[in-house]
C-alpha cells in the first residue's frame, strides 16, 4: 500500500493536484490534436520560434538529470543516505541520462522541435524530477516503507519493472533509428520488436519502467505524476496510429494497435 499523507496545503501536494485534474485534459489534446507537443512528426516545420532537435531534445532532458537531488540536498533531514533514497535518485538521473545520451547518439533528426513545446515538456520534467525528490526527502522514510504491504518485495518488483522498461525503451528507439539510412529524412513504417503489434512500443516500454519508479517510491503523488505520463504518451500514441494511416495508408498492418498489443 503507497503513502498517502494528509494534503497539507503545501507546494508540492497543490501541484500534485493541479497535476491530477489536468491529466484527462492532456490525454485528449494530445489523442485529438489540438494541443499536440511540437516535436518529431506532430512538430510545425515552419515555425519561427523552433529549434534543432538534437537542441531541443537536450534542453527538455538535460536539467532533469539533477533535479531529484536539488529537495533532497534542502530537505533530506539526514535520509539522503539510505539505500532507497539513493537508488531512487539514481533511477531518476539515469532516466534522463539516458535520454540525453539518445539525443546525442541515437536518434536520426529530420526536423525541429518548436520553442513552446521545449519549453513546456522541459517544465514537465523538470517538475517530475522536483517532486519525486520532494516526496522522496520529506514524506517518506524508513518506517513509512516497512508499513506498507510486501515491502521490500514491492520494491524489488518495481526496480526490475523500471530497468525493463528502460531497455526495451532503447531497444525501439534504436529501431526506429534504424529505419533511416545516413541522409534520409522522410518517415518510414517501423518494424521489429514489438512495433509487430503496436504503433508505440517505446511509449509502453516507458510507461512500464515509470509504473516501476512508482512502486519504488511508494508515495501516492508518484502514482499521480506517472498517471499523467501514461494518459499523455497513451493520447500521443492514439495521435500517432492515425497520423501512420493518414499519411502510410494501406501498408499499415490491419491489427496495428497503438500502445499495448492486443488492447489498445
């Protein structure tokens, strides 16, 4: 069972709030249209206010990489030494790490990514990291956890969620790579792994080792901030599937789901 403290009327739990009521309305914008993140496919190439993606791609990861520890260095109360605390910052930074590091060596760019939208999902993460290293310094602690149902065993089940998740992540981002050849800019059908069945095998993979840092944090605001991240990349994932068939047509498989094979 995760931690549920009393709403204390404090910055953390208010954006926890705020957090919990616009998820829905994120999801919608995204599955529709209408306020679609301008990057990769859905980005607007004519745009004034845009940047290189390569660019773009690190400013939204890269303050990330720290922040978890920003609470914890203000906040920690002594607790920045546990076992859990560290790994929990680690998994944070190394997430965000790693999507630096395929920003830089991985991906193959055919476009921009527009100011708003760097500047929007570079807040979104940023306060993602922010608020896992706030709950994690001062709401949770050693007696908080061995109270709650199978811990430790929750916690071992949630850091191997978390580091399959992150490797079948990179593992269909390198596929998607790889769809282009050095020089080519158009986009392709992706194939291999589990794109076999669904549009956004990578948004699922992510989804899944992001479920695994909630339960290794074991607070109810991380299932709240992870909650957002699945409605958003499941509405990014309806988005995707019908812009493959706008744009692919007939060579999209029939069976093509968009996010989980078989179900959605």
């Amino acid at each position: 069972m995760v931690h549920v403290p009393e709403f204390d009327g404090g910055l953390v739990h208010w954006t926890l709030l705020v957090l919990a009521v616009s998820a829905p309305f994120l999801a919608i914008g995204e599955a529709t249209g209408w306020t679609s993140f301008g990057y990769s496919k859905f980005a607007n190439q004519d745009r004034k206010l845009s940047l290189p993606s390569k660019a773009g791609m690190l400013i939204v990861y890269g303050p990330a990489v720290a922040l978890f520890w920003l609470p914890v260095l203000l906040w920690s109360s002594g607790e920045a030494s546990t076992p859990w605390l560290i790994a929990l910052g680690v998994m944070c930074s190394l997430h965000f790490f790693k999507r630096c590091l395929e920003s830089l060596f991985v991906h193959r760019y055919s476009g921009v990514m527009n100011l708003g939208t760097v500047v929007m999902i570079c807040g979104m993460y940023s306060m993602a990291a922010l608020l896992f290293g706030a709950m994690a310094a001062r709401e949770v602690d050693a007696a908080t956890l061995s109270a709650g149902a199978g811990w430790p065993w929750v916690g071992y089940l949630g850091g191997a969620l978390w580091l399959t998740g992150t490797a079948l992540n990179l593992h269909h981002h390198r596929l998607l790579a790889n769809l282009r050849e050095p020089g080519e800019t158009g986009y392709k059908l992706p194939k291999g792994g589990l794109f076999r069945w669904v549009a956004c095998p990578h948004y699922l993979a992510e989804i899944l080792a992001w479920w695994g840092y909630a339960l290794v944090l074991q607070h109810v605001g991380g299932v709240v901030v992870v909650s957002v991240m699945t409605l958003y990349l499941a509405g990014r994932a309806y988005n995707t599937l019908t812009w493959y068939r706008d744009r692919l047509g007939d060579e999209v498989p029939a069976g093509w789901k968009r996010l989980v094979p078989g179900i959605y």
